[in-house]
C-alpha cells in the first residue's frame, strides 16, 4: 500500500540505530518521512536513505524549533510526530485519516498504545488505559480540556491536521525562538492546544508500540509537579499558561482573566492525577511486592490486541526491534 494523505515527521536525537531500524520500517511501508536532526553528528548512515526521505540537520536545536523548521517540506493533509524508539502503525493512521476525513470537526486522533521492554520482548503491555474513555468530542473546548486533564494522555504522536500541527508548533516561538524548551511541558501544551482548538477521535485499535526504556529520555525529565516548584522554570511556565489562555479566551469569547482561570483550574486537576497516579504506584508495590499479592493487577496489563491484521503488524514491528537489536542495545 502505498500512503499519500500523511508525511511521518521523526526528530533524531542522538540514537542513529534506532532511527535507521525506524526508516527501515515505514520504507517498506511506502510511507513519506521527514527527518529533522538535532544530533551532535549527522546520521550516519544517510547515504542510504538520503534519495529516499527528507533529512535536515539542525545541531542543538530543540525540539520545537526543529519541528517548526521543517513545515515547509510538508506536503500532505496530515501529519504525524514519531519518536525515533517508536513505531506508529500506518494502516493505523490511515484509519484516523479517513475519520478526520469525514469529520471535519476533528482535528486530531490516536489509538492504542503498547509497550514493550527490550530485554523482555515477550511482554506486551498495554500503555494509557485512559484512552479507553474514547473520544473527546464535546462541542465546548471548556469541558474538553477538563476532560483531557482528569485523564490526562499526550498528543504528541497523534495524527494530526497539517494546519493546526503547524498552529500548535508555530505558538511556541516568538521571532523564531521557542519559548517552551521544556520537554515535559513542551508535550502538555502540544495537548491542550489542539484540544481547545477541536474535537480529538480515539480509533479503537493498536496504533502504537512505544519502548520502555530505561535510556528513554521520559526517565530523565522532570514531571510538572517538579517544574512548578523549581523557580528556573517559571518563565517557560507563565508563556505556556499565558498562550493558552488567548487561545481559549479567543474561541470561548471570554475574557482574558476568565480564561486564565479556567487554564490554571485544568493545570490543578492533572496535578491531582499525577499524584493519585503515584501513590497507586506505591500502593501496587506494596502489594506485589511485599505482600506477594496480584489484588491491584491492572485489567489494561491484560489487554489483548484483538484484530488479526494488528496482530500481524505487531509481529512485523518484532521483526526489525529483534533484526536491529545488538545495534540498539547491545553494541551502543
């Protein structure tokens, strides 16, 4: 099948085996892909791809601003972000299309995700269990974003509109310069932007297998928790909330002060989520762990991907992780 409505945009980051196995991938899928790379080197091995995909080389460059850099290789009605340790389904992505397609007060989708662990690839699990809630479809972006923020889950690798991918990216820098540089906070905004701005459709099938690392870079970055409490951020912290409210005051027709309210109201209830979801953390520990018990099991642990042409993409997806394995995890 050859993919002609979405480009694939990956932003490299020091990790050339994981994105050659990467290209690999959507290569033989026929899928469109766009490089940005913000290594201390140039990929590698580019001779064997550069005929085949759009690589550009931006050194330091964070990573809304290399995403920004790009826009003008991008061609098609959709778009969507892949991290380089991932894999997004494209038959997947098709079907999101063909929603937003006939949809057009949708502006963005994803599916279901998976983990799996390099050094156990036998154990799939399931990852965002909140997605289960499925669409995000009220006509009031007020009650949308409540929505997105008691049961928080990114956007980043969603499929989204061209156009309100490049509005979301685009807010974030003033005269070129990104003012969001926080990775953590970089990936809220890039939710609660297109969730103001529109409905988001949950396609219920397998969309993504996502690694679980311990060298991914989510281990090394700090939660919001940590970032409202640590004064370096607060500049980073009053543009995010700052362009939020402007969004959402210009959509609702409220005032700015009005909308603000409402943005830090939404903040406070996915800073309540974080800590429920930590102290879950501890209190399944105790039971596994110290009383030998599986009482708090989660049912998602236990999902099964259904569909049999999902089943068959995940054992393609198994094929390259196993062929590029020593390279990703043994020889780096």
């Amino acid at each position: 099948m050859n993919y002609q409505d979405f480009t694939i945009i990956i932003p490299e980051h020091n990790r050339p085996d994981h994105l050659r196995r990467l290209l690999d991938y959507y290569l033989s899928k026929k899928v469109k892909v766009i490089v940005s790379d913000s290594s201390k080197y140039k990929f590698k091995y580019l001779n064997l791809y550069e005929d085949k995909i759009i690589y550009k080389y931006y050194p330091a460059v964070d990573l809304a601003k290399k995403i920004v850099n790009v826009f003008e290789y991008i061609t098609t009605p959709y778009v969507v972000m892949c991290a380089n340790d991932d894999f997004i389904i494209p038959h997947a992505i098709e079907k999101i299309t063909v929603f937003l397609n006939e949809n057009l007060d949708y502006n963005s989708g994803q599916g279901y995700y998976y983990d799996f662990t390099p050094n156990k690839l036998n154990t799939i699990n399931y990852r965002y269990p909140q997605l289960r809630n499925g669409v995000n479809n009220s006509p009031n972006p007020k009650i949308r974003y409540f929505k997105l923020m008691k049961a928080y889950y990114q956007y980043y690798y969603a499929v989204y509109r061209t156009d309100i991918f490049k509005e979301t990216y685009k807010s974030v820098l003033i005269n070129g310069k990104s003012k969001i540089k926080n990775l953590c906070l970089l990936e809220i905004y890039t939710a609660i932007y297109p969730c103001i701005k529109g409905k988001h459709y949950i396609l219920k099938d397998f969309y993504a297998l996502r690694e679980n690392d311990s060298f991914s870079i989510a281990h090394f970055v700090d939660n919001y928790i940590q970032l409202i409490n640590n004064e370096k951020e607060q500049t980073e912290i009053n543009f995010f909330k700052k362009q939020l409210s402007i969004l959402l005051s210009d959509i609702k027709y409220i005032d700015y002060l009005q909308s603000y309210s409402i943005i830090e109201e939404g903040l406070n209830l996915y800073e309540k989520q974080i800590r429920i979801c930590k102290l879950n953390i501890i209190i399944k520990y105790f039971l596994k762990i110290v009383l030998k018990s599986n009482l708090w099991k989660d049912k998602e642990l236990r999902h099964v991907i259904k569909y049999e042409n999902s089943k068959k993409e995940l054992k393609n997806i198994m094929s390259f992780i196993k062929k590029y394995y020593a390279e990703c995890y043994i020889l780096k």
